[in-house]
C-alpha cells in the first residue's frame, strides 16, 4: 500500500535576539530571507492558482 504525499507544511517560529536592520545582516542571511520570501511567494501563487483551477 501507497502513500501520496502532496504537500508537507512546516511552521517554525523565527525569534530575533538582536535587532538587526537588514544592511547590517551578513550576505549569508540577506541571500537565505530572499530564497525564504521567493519560494513562499512561489507556494501561495500556486495554491491561489490551484483554486481557481476548481
């Protein structure tokens, strides 16, 4: 017996300890919230797509 998998949500909590602005964030990080923001951006548009397709 098969199990389809189709979506795996995650919720995680992000807690800053200091207050950074974001030119003071190291490239590593300014690089991973922007890979972050894209690819949330990427699953909502494809969940509001997938709605309107009903």
């Amino acid at each position: 017996m098969s199990i389809e998998i189709k979506q795996l949500l995650i919720k995680s909590n992000i807690i800053q300890r200091n207050k950074l602005e974001d030119s003071e964030l190291p490239e590593d990080y300014r690089e991973l919230k922007e890979d972050i923001l894209a690819e949330c951006q990427r699953l909502i548009h494809d969940s509001l797509q997938r709605k309107e397709d009903r």
